[in-house]
C-alpha cells in the first residue's frame, strides 16, 4: 500500500487532531512545555483551521499518517506550519514531499506568491536541518518565553525578491 497526499476535508478534522497530538510530544519534551499550542488546540479550532487553511493530508489506506497547513497572507506570502508526520512513518522522505505539496497548492492557489515562511523552536534542529534542505533560509528569531524562540525561515520565488525585500 502506498502513502497518497489529498487535499484534507472536513471529517479529517478529528483523527488530524490525534496525529498532531502524537507527534508534537517530541517537540513538548525537547521545551519541557506540554501547554505548546500543537497539544492545546481545540477540534473547534482544528475545524475552523480547515475551513479558513489549505490543509493536506497523507493518508495510507484510512488512517492520516501526516498533514501540513497554508495559507497565503496578505502580503502574497505563503506560510506554511504544522507539519507532521507519524513517528513511525518519519525519516522516509515524507516529511519533504508534504512541504513540497504545499508548497505547490498554494503557488496554484492564485495569489501571487512572492515566498514561503515557516518556523520551528530554536531546538529544533532536526526540523532546521530539513528546512534548510529545502531551500529555507533563517531570517529572524522570535523570542515567545524564556524557554521558546521562533527560528522564521524563508524560502523567496525568483521573480519577485524585490517584494519579499519591501514587506520583511
Ligand atoms: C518534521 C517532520 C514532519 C519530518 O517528517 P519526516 O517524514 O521525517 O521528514 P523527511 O523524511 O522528509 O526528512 C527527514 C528529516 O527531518 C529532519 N528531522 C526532523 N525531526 C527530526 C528528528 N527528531 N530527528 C532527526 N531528524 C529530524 C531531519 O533533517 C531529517 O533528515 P535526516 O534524516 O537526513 O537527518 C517529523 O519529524 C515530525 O512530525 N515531527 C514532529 C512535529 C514537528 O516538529 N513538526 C515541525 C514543526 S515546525
């Protein structure tokens, strides 16, 4: 059976939420922080995020092994967050090709993109390493608390570095 990317639909919301669960615990031991905002989110807020978000879904048969959500602001800027993958699936190439999936979805989504923008906790480095892979490149750092700093990271569309330059 082969692992399929959709686009997520509106009865994802409950078992997106258990997978974000499962895998953001890594994330809440590396901080020493279970209240970080991937374990606390609500299934309202989950479903809302499905309506107002481009949400992507890898499922292998039934069960949602991975997702990934988007958005494109008003800048023109497609940001990207909430990636994940089932522990047991990780490290198979899975993680890339549902960043690169959004990564397209929201280039077809219309808006001009001028760029991409994520973040991960300054931890993080597995999640760095893969984002710089990928062609992101570190351009600020968000403190949150004195446990938490946001890494941003950008990844520029070619044509239009001049804008991505006037709005960062
Ligand atoms: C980040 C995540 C989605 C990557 O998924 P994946 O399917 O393993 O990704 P890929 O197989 O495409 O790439 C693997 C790379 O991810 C990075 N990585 C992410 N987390 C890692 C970890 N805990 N340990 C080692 N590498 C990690 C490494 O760069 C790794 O490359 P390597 O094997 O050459 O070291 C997955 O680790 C995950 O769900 N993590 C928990 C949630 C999370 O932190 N999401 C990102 C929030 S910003």
């Amino acid at each position: 059976m082969s692992v399929t990317t959709s686009v997520a639909t509106e009865d994802d919301a409950e078992r997106i939420l258990k997978l974000q669960f499962l895998c953001y615990q890594g994330e809440a031991e590396l901080y020493g922080d279970w209240s970080i905002d991937p374990l606390t989110q609500t299934l309202d807020s989950m479903r809302s995020e499905l309506k107002e978000h481009h949400v992507l879904v890898a499922r292998l048969g039934d069960e949602i092994v991975g997702s990934v959500r988007g958005r494109v602001d008003d800048d023109g800027v497609g940001r990207i967050g909430r990636l994940m993958v089932h522990p047991r699936m990780q490290r198979h190439g899975l993680g890339s090709r549902l960043l690169r999936a959004m990564e397209q979805q929201l280039a077809a989504d219309g808006t001009v993109i001028v760029g991409y923008r994520l973040f991960t906790g300054h931890r993080s480095l597995g999640n760095l390493r893969l984002y710089q892979r990928l062609g992101y490149r570190q351009t600020q750092v968000e403190e949150v608390n004195s446990k938490l700093s946001f890494i941003v990271l950008e990844k520029r569309t070619e044509p239009a570095l001049d804008r991505f330059a006037a709005i960062a």
